[in-house]
C-alpha cells in the first residue's frame, strides 16, 4: 500500500477489507499459554450470548462497540487479552421460531415428533442461527473466532450434563409438584423473571356460596370465577369476627355438580392469609391455581384439584365447561351464577397481570411436577463474594440491587415442558415410580431392576446452561488425567476467572446472579494451578460486572416497534460507517445513564472521521515533498520519544505535552469505564488541538516551495534541521494520535496506518501495537502554559477583527500590554501570530489598553488597530453585560469561600482553584468598569 489515500472518505470501501483482513489473519486468536504462571497479565472477557433467533440491535451495538474498545485497549497495553464468543440455542424462543415455521406448512411439531422435531431445529439453526456473529465480524470485533462456541455444541453439552447430576448427587436438585408460572401458548413453566407485570384494570366478582346445611351464606371474593371449579376450601381470618361462627362449617360449591350430581361440599377454614380488608373478607381456596392457595392447602392438608390443562383450557369431562378458554369458561360460568341468582356484585378492580416475555400472553398459575435446584447454598456463597468484595459492581447502585435480590431469593425452577434444548439426563420407572439420574444411558431401573423406563421429556431451563459458561467455554470439567487436578483445564487454569462482564440491566438475574451462584459452586471445588485449594475470591466468574445503560432514541423515549422508533444499527452503519456509530455511542456511554442515541451526532462523528481522512493526507503530501527536496523519511523504531532538542519550536513541545495529558486522561476514563470522557479526550485532542492548531502551526515550518537561493550555508543547514525535525515530529504526533484513537475507530486508523507505513508495518494491524502511554512523550507543561496564552491571544485578536469588520484578508496591526512574559511569547512568535490571526506587526504598551477597538483578559490587554465608526451604545450593552457577569461571578465565589461549611469540607485543590478564578474574575470586572467608565456619553 503507498502513501496515496483517495480524495474521499468512504466507509464501505475499507471496512469490509479489514473486517475480513483481521477473520483471515486469525489475528486476535489466543492461544493456551504454555505456563499458567506466566508474569504476562491477562484480560478475558465472555460475550453474553446472543439467541440465535436474533438480529443485531442497538442494544447489542452499545454492548459490543463498549467491550471491544476494552478489549483492544487491554491488548495494546501488553495484555493477553481473549474475548470469547458464542450463541445461546434459546429454548422457548428457537421452538417457537420453529414451530411458527411449521404452522405456515399446516403442521405442528407433534405431527413430527420429538426426535425428528428437534432435527428440524438443527436444520433451522445452521441456516439462520448465528446472525449476530456474523454481523460482529462485519463489524470487526476482535473476538477469537477459533473458540466461538454454542451452548448446545459437542463440548459445552456434556458439561451441562455434568452440571446437573452433581447438583442432583449433592442434594441440591430435587422433583415435585409445585405452584409454577405456566405460558399456555408455549406449553411450558417459566421463572419468575421471564414474567412481566403489567397493571390493568379488571373486576372484582362478589360470589354467594350455600352452607351445606341451609342456613345462610358466605360471601367471597375473587377476581377468577373460572378457577372456582377447583376450588377445595373457603378461608377466612381467624379475628374476622363476621365469621367466627361459620368456621368449620360446610358451604355448597356452585357448579361444581356435574351430570346431576350435587354440588361438591367444601370446608370453611381459618388462615391468616385471608385479609379482613380484602372485598368480602372471605376467599375461594384452590390449591392447584394460584401460588397462595397452594402454600394454604399444604397447611391444611387440602387436595389439588387441576381444572385447566396445558392450554388453560377447562379440564372437566362430563362439564358443561370442559373444553372452553379459560375466558370463554368465565364468562358463562359469570351468566350462570347470575342465573341462579349467586352473582352478588362485580367491582372494577386493578390487578396486576403477569404476562410471559416470550409470548406475551396471561401466565397461568399451575400445579406441575417440575424440577428445582436449592438455590440458598448457592446464593450464600454469591452474596459473601459481592458483600467481601470479590466481584464489583459498576455503577455501585447495582450491588445493592444485586444483594437485595438475592437475600429474597426462591429455589429455581429448571426444567421446561420443550423439545429444543438440554434434555434431563433422568430415566423414570414405570414399574416402581423410581427416578435414575445418570451419565450414560441406563438400561434398567437402578432401583427395582425393571428394563420399563423412560427418559425424562423435559429440557432445561436455558440459563442453567449459560450460566455455567464462564468455566464451560474452558473446557470443564475434561481435564487432562495426566495433571492430576480434577476439572483443571489448561484453559481454566490460564484464564479463570474472567476480569469482566459487560452487560444490560435487563439479564441482572437472568444470567449474572447465576454465573456468580454457579461459579462460586463448581469452581471452588477445583484446584488452583499450583495445586492449591482455591478460595472463594479465586472461584468468582468474574471479577467486576459493568452494567451499561439503555439505548432511547433522540427524545430519551425506549426503543419499541410498538412507537415505531427502533433503530436499525444496520441502516445507520451503511450511512454513516461503523466507525461513527462506535464513536458515538461511546462518547455518550457513562456509568448509570442511558444514551439518546442522534442520528445527527453521529453525522458529527462522520465528519470527525473525515478530517482525519483529510489530515493524513495532508501529512502524506508534506512526506512526498521532502522526499523530493531531498529529504529521507524513515518511521521511528519505537513509540516513545524520551526528550526533544533545546531549539524544538513551542507548537511541538506543547503538542507532545498534550499527547502525554491526553494518553492519561484517556488510560483513566477507560479503567472507570467513562467511555464518554475517553472519547470526548480523543476528539478534543485530534480536532481541537491537532488538526485546527498544530497542523496550521506546522506550516509555517514546511515550506517547501520557499525560494531558498540566497540562503547561506548555515541558514540551509538551519532550515533543513528544523524542517526534518517537524515533519519527523508531526509523523510521530499522527502515528501516535491514531494508536489513541484505534480501540475506538479500528477501520479508519488500520486504513491510514498502514498506509504510513508504506505497506510495510512492524505489525500486522495496528491492534497489535502499544497504546501510547502518559510517559511515551515528554511532559512539557511550561510549553502548555505558554501555548494556552498566544492562543487565547490569537482567539481575542479574530475576535476582535470580526467586530471591527476587519476585512479576512487584511493584516492588522495589534498592540499588548503584559508581564514581560507574554511580551517576550508575543515578540517571539510573530510569524505564529501573522498566520493565525492576520497580525501584521506588534507593538507593546507600557499602560492599560482601553478603548472600543481592544480587549482584556486576566493576563493581556490587546488593541487592534483599524479606523472604523464605533456604536457606543452598542459597545456600551456589550460592557454592561459583562459587568453582570463578572459581578456575578465575584458574588457567586466570595458566596462559597465565606462558607465556612463549605470551605471545611471541600478539597484544598478545589477551594485553591476558586480564589484563582476569583482573582482572575476581580481584575476582568475592573477592566471591563474602566473600558465602560471611558467611553464618551452617549
């Protein structure tokens, strides 16, 4: 590659190249390192998993735009640094995929069967499952292609096998007929987190129930008439005094007669569930229903009768009801009451519903046989490693949320009534009833020898799975026998656990609770590499978890297809370059807030790109002019520059100053995780300080087409010495400037870098060199001062022209008055000042300067000189506002620094940098009070 770059940036044209350059080239694969103690520090960080049902999102832009700019930065550091990929098979989410396919053929997957089904699901994830990975490699994440994994893949299921029986063999997994959250439309549990709530308005039906023995009545309450066919009991308060007399009686159940048979008769009993306040103060028991009935019937002995089935269908042959949805069932069931004059009343009422997050229909509290782990073991040692600070949480609010969660924690129910995913390795009897959990396939009951068994059809949960990734995606639990340490993987050993997860709120407890609850189950078990028992800080996933925020659109709204507000990252990409959408989503990611994601700022961002664009070719052309003046350009062998010569110019010490501030500032924010202040730091550096100041400062110093006839044998030596050593130093400033800005733009600085390198880097990619470090480049804070005032110099003197409407072109004499100081910094930088600010020639003053035609500042006064008619009254609502705001901000520090609360608690630093700017402010007022008292009346 030469040193040409095309007129245009464009995009499309190198990211592309380079996304496939960095797959082909395998140039982010990390090897096993030989020795598990090698001194090399090391940065491993999990992709969460995305469904291979889904499509890149905002979301997952943010996610992984935020963990390949620390991932890179982490390796350009010097740090191994492993990202690991992979997809999660997604139970509920993949079948329903499926099973939507097969609906458009006419067909259902029990027309398939199970085993051809889940062939089918194979089938449709090799076609379309993975969409997101590849979109990364598009995108150019710079993952380990050679360990992406599948949870469902050859390795990773034999784990979960493994997972499972051991959970089961320590007691800790057990089977029962338990109160679940059921999806009538996905025929299945679900946890209590793949519910959502939602507040609606509904009713509140008043219902007489008989006494068995005549004489009278109760009154219940419930916002289910449906149910009532299940019901097995009425309870009221023991203190509810309006009942205290009907306790242990009988009540006749409505409707619950089937084919002329009498009502059912049902106990009255006493619980303290049943709230006084609550409608009639009497409530409907049905245990097989709903979560609190159920906990009711346990302390009372009450039977469990199920009366809808898998598609909350009434389940009641013989019924008049049998058959009908559960709604269509409450409406007749309603009309029939009222017909047998047993409706009292019905009262709007507000309920809250749950609703399930993958079909979003009502969830249906049922009795099902279920399996369960025993959470408390597990979430003890998860709490203790948060609460001792193994594992840290940014922003901090989410440890609290975390632990809060945590200590309220229910056992968890693993299994799900699905095809697709992780089959129970548990074999039931049909002899004896006996469950045989087992590694390999048994062929008798292990308890009464029968050959009758049958696997267990359900699947598990597909968080049980993921969350075992942190030790799975490293080969747990086949470790070499050879080494004699159990479950200690090679891999483990150099990578376990991981320094950080990056990830969304929404999966808090979806996945990282349970990847810290497993983790620190399993991996305390397994040995340390030197053999070692392991503690609990060394068995933790992970040892930070950085929470980022939402992506709304520009109005701060969430993204919903509802609002029709999604953004397509896609669509922007094509537009604007990936480049700039990473730009601008890290310039708005802070720790604890959201991102208004703008279309217009990433346009912003787009433009940044180009003038880097435009920049780099500006330096390439400066390269073939001094290679044709005679000039040999070689790249410097190393990234540092330890000093510079004594007679280096200003702009170029103070550019190497700001380069060390700047690599700092950006190596700090990145450890915060300010992905904003890292990347606001790059832009203000490259735009503000390199492009608009340095690169106009610099030529001056490169004039090429300077007739240098008459030149002395000295002058040209000069001449040659200074301009080597500014091209030399600008090249360095750039090659620099892009290893900066790299982790955030990786298309544009591998296009240019290599492009500066004629083809011929000392890396393959620039991923691979050190990211400038503060100590890099020499420090130069005088030249900084320095640099800060002939710029605010500059600033005032165009200020100042524009309002005097100076023509552009035209040079302008200017007069200072200051320390000695800056008018020796004035003096010696005239030709800076010529080109900058059209200064023709300085003079300096020994008084104040006043007058409509100067300006004052803190440390100068400035004039410039240009006949022009004044607008007094103008010139005077200019001062006047001035005044204000100097008085303003004299009032507003003398306020803080007469407060002595305020002064004994703020850091020194803070309250020095106050009375500075206070000083500063005091001579402003009384400048701009002498230019307003001078003016003629008007």
């Amino acid at each position: 590659m030469s040193q040409e770059l095309p007129k245009a940036y464009d995009p499309s044209v190198i990211e592309q190249r380079w996304a496939e350059y960095w797959v082909k080239e395998r140039l982010f694969d990390v090897p096993t390192p030989e020795t598990t103690h090698a001194a090399q520090k090391k940065f491993t960080i999990l992709l969460p998993p995305p469904n291979v049902t889904g499509r890149l999102h905002m979301g997952h832009m943010l996610n992984q735009a935020e963990m390949d700019i620390l991932t890179r930065w982490h390796r350009m550091r010097g740090e191994t640094s492993l990202w690991v990929p992979g997809t999660d098979h997604a139970g509920i989410a993949t079948q329903m995929m499926v099973e939507r396919q097969l609906k458009e053929e006419g067909k259902t997957r029990q027309d398939l069967g199970r085993n051809a089904f889940v062939e089918k699901v194979w089938a449709w994830r090799e076609l379309y499952g993975g969409a997101i990975l590849d979109q990364m490699k598009r995108l150019g994440a710079s993952v380990d292609w050679s360990r992406e994994y599948f949870t469902m893949d050859d390795k990773l299921s034999p784990a979960v096998k493994e997972a499972f029986i051991r959970l089961y063999e320590q007691g800790l997994i057990y089977r029962g007929a338990y109160i679940v959250n059921w999806d009538p439309v996905a025929q299945t549990a679900v946890s209590d987190l793949e519910v959502e709530h939602e507040e609606r308005l509904g009713k509140l039906y008043h219902i007489r129930y008989p006494l068995a023995d005549g004489t009278g009545s109760i009154v219940i309450a419930t916002t289910r008439p449906e149910t009532m066919l299940g019901d097995v009991a009425v309870a009221v308060n023991p203190t509810d005094e309006r009942y205290l007399a009907l306790q242990g009686k009988l009540v006749r159940l409505p409707l619950s007669g089937i084919n002329g048979t009498p009502d059912r008769e049902i106990p009255i009993l006493a619980d303290d569930w049943a709230k006084p306040e609550f409608g009639t103060g009497a409530v409907k028991v049905t245990p097989a229903h709903d979560s609190n009935d159920f906990a009711i019937g346990q302390r009372h002995n009450l039977p469990n009768l199920t009366i809808l089935d898998e598609t909350a269908h009434v389940l009641l042959p013989g019924s008049p009801y049998h058959g009908l949805d559960r709604y269509a069932a409450r409406e007749k069931i309603v009309a029939d009451l009222e017909a047998q004059g047993l409706l009292v009343e019905i009262k709007e009422h507000t309920n809250a519903i749950g609703l399930s997050q993958r079909t979003g229909v009502v969830i249906e509290p049922r009795l099902s046989q279920q399996w369960f782990i025993k959470i408390q073991p597990l979430a003890d040692k998860a709490i203790e490693a948060v609460d001792k600070g193994y594992i840290k949480f940014t922003p901090d609010q989410y440890r609290k949320t975390y632990d809060e969660w945590m200590r309220n924690i229910h056992d968890w129910c693993i299994s799900r009534q699905l095809w697709w995913g992780h089959r129970i390795p548990a074999w039931h009897c049909k002899a004896c009833a006996a469950i045989t959990v087992s590694r390999e396939t048994p062929t008798h009951c292990t308890t009464c020898n029968s050959a009758d068994i049958t696997q267990e059809t359900d699947v598990l949960d597909t968080w049980f799975s993921s969350g075992l990734l942190p030790f799975t995606v490293f080969g747990w639990p086949n470790a070499n026998p050879d080494t004699g340490m159990p479950d200690l993987t090679p891999d483990l050993a150099a990578f376990y656990p991981t320094q950080l997860l990056v990830t969304g709120f929404d999966i808090l407890f979806f996945w990282v609770a349970r990847m810290i609850m497993l983790g620190c189950h399993f991996m305390l078990d397994v040995p340390m590499p030197d053999g070692s028992k392991r503690t609990l800080a060394d068995a933790v996933p992970f040892k930070e978890v950085y929470i980022h925020g939402l992506v709304r659109d520009a109005n701060r709204e969430k993204m919903s297809k509802t609002k029709g507000n999604v953004i397509n990252p896609i669509d922007i990409i094509e537009r604007f370059g990936t480049d700039a959408v990473r730009f601008t989503l890290a310039s708005m990611a802070s720790p604890g807030t959201d991102i208004a994601f703008s279309e217009a700022r990433t346009e912003g961002y787009r433009a940044f790109a180009n003038k880097i664009w435009n920049a780099a070719r500006f330096l390439f052309m400066n390269i073939e002019n001094a290679k044709a003046a005679g000039y040999k350009m070689t790249m410097r062998d190393t990234n540092t520059v330890t000093e510079l010569p004594t007679n280096t110019p200003l702009e170029t010490r103070w550019i190497f100053d700001r380069l060390s501030a700047v690599s700092a500032e950006v190596d700090r924010a990145l450890a915060d995780y300010r992905f904003d202040e890292a990347a606001n730091a790059i832009y203000q550096f490259f735009w503000g300080e390199f492009c608009d100041w340095y690169l106009e400062l610099v030529k001056l110093r490169l004039e090429f087409s300077r007739d240098r006839s008459s030149f002395s044998q000295t002058e040209e030596a000069m001449f040659h010495a200074t301009t080597g050593h500014t091209l030399g130093a600008l090249v360095h400033v750039f090659e620099s400037a892009l290893r900066l800005l790299s982790p955030f733009m990786p298309f544009l600085t591998e296009e240019i870098w290599h492009a500066l390198y004629e083809g011929k880097p000392p890396a393959k990619s620039i991923a691979l060199t050190r990211y400038p470090q503060a100590t890099d480049f020499p420090a130069d804070p005088v030249a900084t001062s320095a640099m800060k005032t002939l710029q605010d110099l500059i600033v005032t003197v165009r200020g100042l022209r524009k309002e005097l409407g100076v023509p552009e072109k035209e040079a302008t004499a200017i007069t200072i008055h200051a320390s000695n100081r800056i008018n020796a910094l004035a003096d010696a930088n005239q030709d800076v000042l010529a080109r900058m600010a059209r200064v023709q020639s300085v003079e300096f003053a020994s008084e104040p300067l006043t007058g409509t035609n100067a300006r004052s500042t803190a440390d100068f006064d400035v004039a410039v000189l240009y006949e022009r008619q004044i607008d007094v009254p103008a010139e005077r609502e200019r001062l006047t506002k001035d005044l204000a705001k100097y008085q303003k901000g004299l009032t507003s520090a003398d306020k803080q620094l007469n407060n002595e609360a305020f002064t004994a608690k703020a850091p020194a630093h803070i309250i020095e940098g106050l009375r500075k700017q206070s000083a500063e402010t005091k001579i402003l007022y009384d400048k701009t009070k002498a230019a307003l008292d001078a003016l003629p009346p008007a």
